[in-house]
C-alpha cells in the first residue's frame, strides 16, 4: 500500500470522514453527505425565467422580452443539505464538494438534454461551460473560485454524453460589495452593472453558454453576465446553478 493511502487510512481512523449536514460519520460507500442527507435533496424538472423565477413548461421562450438568458436551477436553496454543500465549498474549503455538486447538476440536466420537446435544451449539441468569474482580488483572499470548480467538474461529468468546452472569456473588471450586502434586486442589480467584460470574443460569438454558479438569489449576477455575453456575441444562454433561493 502507498505511503499515501496509508496516510489516509490512519487519519479516517482518527478523524472518521463525517457528512457535511448532518455531521453522522458516513458509511465506505458515502461522500460528502450521508444517504439520508443526499436523498433529502428534491431536483427540479423545469427550467425558468430569469427574471420573474416563473417555471417555463415548454422552455421555448421566457416570460419577459428583456431576458438574456433562461435559468437552469437543479435544486432549492430552501433545502439544507443543499445549503450545506454549499457552505462546506465556498466558505468552508472543502474543494472536493464539487464534485458531487456536479453529479447533482447533471442529474438534473440530463432529462431536459433528453426531453426533445425542450428547445432550448434537448437540440443543443454543443455549449460552452463559463463560470461566473470573481474579481481577481476576491478569488486571492478566498483561494479559489467555487463556480469555476463546479464548472470544471460539470464539463467532466457530461463530456460523455454531450460536446462541451470551457472558458474563462468572461472577466469581472470592478470588485464591488458582495451582492448580500443589498437586500432589494433593484441595489443588487445596480451594484453589478457593468461588472463584467469578454477578453475573447471568438470564444463567445454563435456559441451556446452555459454559464455556472452555485446559487441563484435575485439572479441580478446572471442576467448582468447574461447581458454582457448577449452584446459580445453569444447564441443561447443557459444561467445554470446548483441552486435557487
């Protein structure tokens, strides 16, 4: 056995690996969340606007004419095994937490890519996986950022199934207050306005996006990055997050 897993053998007898929620120490065939835990979390089945968060049966078309983008949630932030991931990723570093945020995503995505009466989704053979970036100083103080790992996982999770490819064209250029510094969607909108700005063009025009985040609240982040991508270039763009609020 390799000094490595002996390693980590001896450190999960001390420190036995423990579910993310609920904090049970999980079984061998468990990872990150006990099987209680992960079948707590319900998947959507649709697809919604962007701006009104209303649930598009046919995915054709979105409820208002200024959306950039339709939005692709695969659980509720209302769920606290949901909330948990979350929180274990992006505050408390645990890294490998995208990895089964990807598996959650996917499982969500695959019926809507199956579903031929989805056209917004189901006849789209090729997207480009773009993760909502952070502002440079931002992503040095917290090491990394969460939605680029759940991007990078996500495109290796479904590259078998369906043609992706990943950029980084979108940039953000102002480091502005976190968005829950504001409470209305009108502040939380004007406070990202003009945030972000495509470096490569040619990785953005006639393409299809799916643009990642981990959650979703007033979903003034997306449509602002939507609105970008929109004006440089992009075909159809698909906002899609492990969660909404």
């Amino acid at each position: 056995m390799k000094l490595q897993n002996l390693l980590k053998t001896a450190l999960d007898i001390i420190f036995p690996p423990q579910c993310v929620s609920c904090i049970k120490k999980l079984e061998a065939a468990e990872t990150i969340l006990c099987k209680s835990c992960l079948g707590s979390i319900i998947l959507n089945s649709s697809l919604y606007c962007p701006i009104c968060n209303r649930r598009l049966y046919l995915a054709k078309t979105v409820c208002h004419t200024e959306a950039k983008c339709i939005l692709g949630a695969a659980s509720s932030y209302e769920i606290k095994a949901v909330r948990d991931l979350v929180h274990a990723l992006k505050y408390n570093h645990v890294k490998v937490t995208a990895l089964l945020i990807a598996e959650i995503i996917k499982k969500y995505l695959m019926p809507l890519i199956a579903n031929s009466t989805n056209q917004s989704i189901g006849q789209i053979k090729y997207f480009t996986v773009l993760p909502i970036p952070l502002h440079p100083q931002r992503e040095r103080e917290r090491g990394f950022n969460q939605a680029v790992l759940i991007a990078e996982s996500l495109k290796n999770t479904i590259a078998p199934i369906i043609h992706v490819t990943t950029s980084k064209a979108l940039i953000r250029n102002k480091n502005v207050p976190s968005q829950i510094s504001f409470s209305s969607y009108k502040e939380r909108k004007e406070n990202v306005s003009n945030v972000f700005e495509v470096t490569t063009y040619e990785e953005i025009i006639g393409k299809n996006i799916l643009l990642i985040d981990d959650v979703a609240t007033s979903n003034a982040t997306i449509n602002e990055a939507a609105r970008v991508l929109k004006e440089a270039g992009a075909k159809k763009i698909i906002a899609l997050v492990f969660a909404k609020a």
